[in-house]
C-alpha cells in the first residue's frame, strides 16, 4: 500500500520534488514494481540489524540491477546509517562515479546527514519506505531531526535528485514497531 504523501510525489516513475532539476540527465522511467522489488530487497537487508533495522540498497535504474548494500551499524561508526553503509559498499565495489543513473532505496527517510552525502554524490534518485515523521516510526525510535529529505534537496542548488516516499511503509512501519528492544 502506497501512503498519501507518495501519492503526492507521484506514481509513475520517480517524480522529482516539484521545482527540481535532476542532479544532471533524467533517470529512465520506473515501474512501481520495480520500486517495490527494490524495497523488498532493503526490507531483506534490514534484517541483519534487528535492533534497527535501517537497510538500503543502491540499483542501477535502468535495469533493476542490486550494485550495493547497507545495514545500520551504528553500533560500531555512529555515521555508518544503513545509507551510508550502503555508499561505502558502492564505492568499494565500483568506485566513486557513476551516481547519477544510480537510485538508492532505504527503510526510512533518510536523516540530514544521509541525505546530505547522497546529494553531494549526486545520486539520481531516493526512494523511502516509511516517514522518519511517521508516529509508529516517532514510537518506535525516537524523535528525528526536524529536517525532511525533501528539505535537504529543497536546500541544495546544485544537486536534485528525485524523491519518492511512502514505498512499501506499511510494512517498515510494522518492522520498526516490532525491532528487538536492548
């Protein structure tokens, strides 16, 4: 089930931030199927951190294809956010180029700090499930910082990458409500 606010950012392909410029070429359309296959695959990843199960997944939007992974583990680098972990293995695995035709999907609305590296990397576009603003989210794990992806990218004049949230956030939702507790 897709939430309103993705439906306001819109379902036919990643659908930029209204008044956005792509980081530079336009990513091919994607399927809603796509976007869900990809999140299952995040929501897979998440798993290897029962306690916060923040995973992502980096696919090459043109075909689908997985290129990196990441799962919060902030237990052993308090920046190594599922999004950042996820950057790292893309690096390591093909070098730090090559981001604009790339779409990273995540668990959760990216923090400040992710968004903020993967505007500087000028990924093609983000992809959330649930809302860090969501109240099961806000129950689960805390109050996030007051700053949204969507106004990380509002602020950056040189970098827009296309924004989509709300991909599969039922199910994140319940996965954060039920995570392991210390």
């Amino acid at each position: 089930m897709i939430s309103k606010r993705a439906l306001l950012l819109g379902l036919g392909g990643l659908i930029c931030v209204p008044g956005a410029r792509p980081a530079r070429a336009a990513l091919p359309p994607v399927s809603m199927a796509r976007h869900e296959q990809a999140m299952r695959r995040a929501i897979e990843v998440a798993a290897g951190n029962p306690y916060y199960p923040y995973g992502a997944v980096i696919t090459e939007a043109a075909t689908g294809e997985i290129v990196a992974e990441g799962v919060n583990t902030t237990h052993d680098n308090p920046i190594l956010h599922g999004e950042v972990a996820c950057m790292n293995d893309y690096v390591r695995r093909h070098g730090n180029k090559g981001w604009e035709s790339k779409i990273l999907y995540t668990t959760c609305e990216p923090c400040p700090m992710c968004m903020a590296a993967l505007v500087w990397a000028k990924i093609g576009g983000v992809v959330y499930a649930s809302s860090a603003f969501s109240p099961a989210l806000v129950a689960s794990v805390g109050e996030p910082i007051k700053i949204s992806a969507k106004d990380v990218v509002d602020a950056t004049p040189f970098a827009k990458p296309m924004l989509l949230g709300g991909v599969l956030a039922a199910e994140t939702d319940r996965m954060f409500t039920n995570r392991k507790r210390y």
